[in-house]
C-alpha cells in the first residue's frame, strides 16, 4: 500500500466517526466536568475523554455502517466512505466496534455510573435510534438521548452520581435537538421521503411539525433559565439565555402561521448560533 493510499484510507476512516459531532461531544464532556460541583482529577478527565471519543467514535462509525445504503440516496451523505466504496463494510463494523470494546474499560477507570451511561448511549444510538429512523419519527427523542450524553457523563466524572441540576443541563442539550431535527426534516422533508426516513412533517404534516417546533423551543429556553435557581451558572448566563432565549423564540413562533421550507433553514441555523453561544457563556460563568 503506497502513502498516498494510505493517508486516504486513514482519512476515510477518521470520516467514519464525524470528527465535528465528536468535537462538540467533547466540548460538552467538558463542560459538563467544570459545571459540576464535584473535582475530577487531571487522570479522571483524560479517561473521560478518551472514553467519550471512543463511544462517540464506535456510535457513528457503526451508525453509517448500518444506514450505507440509505446514505446512497441523499445528497449530503452519498460522498461518504462506505456509500463511494471507498472502504469495505466489514472495515466500517470491525472499525467500530474495536472502539466500542475500548471505551467501556476507559469510561470505567472514570467510575462506573458514567461507563454505564456511555454505555446506554451506545444501545440507544446503534440499536435504537439508527433502525428506528426507518419507522418513525419518534427517532428524535431517542436519538436526543446519546446527543445530550456527554454533558451528564462529565457530571457524573466529576461527582459520580446523577443529580437534578446534572440533568437539567443535560436537558437543554436533549430539548435543544428536538426542534433543530425537525427544522432540519421540514426543509429536506423530500429527500428524507425519497430515502426512506421517517419525520415528523413526512409523517403527520408541516403543520405538526411547526407546532412542536415552536412548543419545544418554548421548553428549551424555559429550562435554560432555570439552570441559574439550580446554581449552575449565574447573571451574566441569565441575561446571555434570556437574550439568546427571545431571540430564537421570535424566530421560531413567528413561522407558526405562515413559515414554510426557508423558516426552517432559518430556524436550523438560528438553533446552530443559539447552543454553542450559550453552553460557552454556561460554562465560563459556571467556573466564575
């Protein structure tokens, strides 16, 4: 195998577990260690993040993976390693699942409660969610779950147990997905269809989908401010999720009568500012 060969291969393979999803997983692992009230030690936080990347890692991998042949029919997934034959299916599965072999051990030397939620990530992400998608569009709550993982997973490394003010961050983060899926679905519902994916306005309409769209923007925003009565972060948070709060409010209950495919995109994109902002400004006066 020549270089050249073998640096597209390795690129190929690093595609595998989408580097950008596990940067944000990382991030939010993080976060969730320093919000904690809890100390992790400098060995407890590297073990954390080895682990996650790894869990992270063996859920996509094995996610595209299973979802080749459907990443065949859509134009943002069809220049994927597996759908271009790039790398060989059984390369994908062996690539994964050595990644997840090596992430419970490393998630353990944290503690066990989070190697177990790791764990349950996993299940739910690849054996839940990924077949699901094909069946209904309730998909997004349970894929909400592993997505919002990382952040009740560096809580409990910090504290070694589950605590409400752990769930309430690992909730914006879940309630957050809900709308920005379904954003995402309304304005590529016809490629979804074509593909054989389930979604809420493929299945029950546009009009449901702006509904609940709008009803958990609501519940989003609402459970961003009470983080500050729980004492994970305080005023400058407050008034940053307020702000950042009102903002996609206005933007998502405005498409309510009216908002159609361009809504959406903006809804997608007004969700992409609105979270990073926010977890960044949590974290920062979290630590303060």
């Amino acid at each position: 195998m020549t270089t050249a060969v073998l640096r597209a291969k390795t690129v190929d393979l690093i595609a595998l577990v989408k580097p950008r999803i596990m940067v944000m997983a990382l991030l939010t692992a993080a976060g969730g260690v320093s919000l904690a009230p809890g100390t992790a030690t400098t060995a407890t936080l590297l073990w954390l993040l080895a682990g996650t990347a790894l869990i992270v890692g063996a859920a996509n991998t094995l996610n595209m993976y299973l979802e080749r042949d459907i990443d065949c029919l859509m134009s943002r997934t069809k220049q994927r390693p597996l759908p271009q034959g790039r790398l060989a299916a059984a390369t994908a599965l062996w690539f994964g699942a050595i990644q997840g072999a090596f992430a419970l051990p490393a998630l353990a030397m944290v503690n066990l409660v989070t190697a177990a939620l790791g764990l349950l990530a996993l299940i739910l992400y690849v054996g839940v969610y990924t077949p699901m998608k094909q069946r209904s569009h309730w998909a997004v709550w349970v894929g909400g779950v592993p997505g919002a993982m990382p952040a009740l997973m560096g809580w409990t490394a910090a504290t070694g147990r589950i605590e409400l003010a752990g769930l309430a961050v690992f909730g914006v983060l879940f309630f957050w997905q809900v709308p920005h899926f379904h954003a995402i679905a309304m304005y590529r519902q016809r490629e979804y269809d074509a593909a054989g994916l389930k979604t809420l306005p493929g299945t029950r309409g546009e009009r449901a989908a702006k509904v609940e769209i709008a009803l958990y923007l609501v519940v989003q925003v609402a459970l961003s401010l009470v983080l500050v009565p729980l004492g994970v972060a305080g005023l400058p948070y407050l008034v940053t999720a307020a702000i950042l709060g009102a903002f996609v409010l206005a933007q998502g209950l405005g498409g309510l009568r009216g908002g159609g495919s361009k809504w959406a995109r903006n809804v997608f994109l007004a969700s992409i500012v609105y979270l990073p902002v926010l977890f960044a400004v949590m974290v920062l006066d979290g630590r303060a």
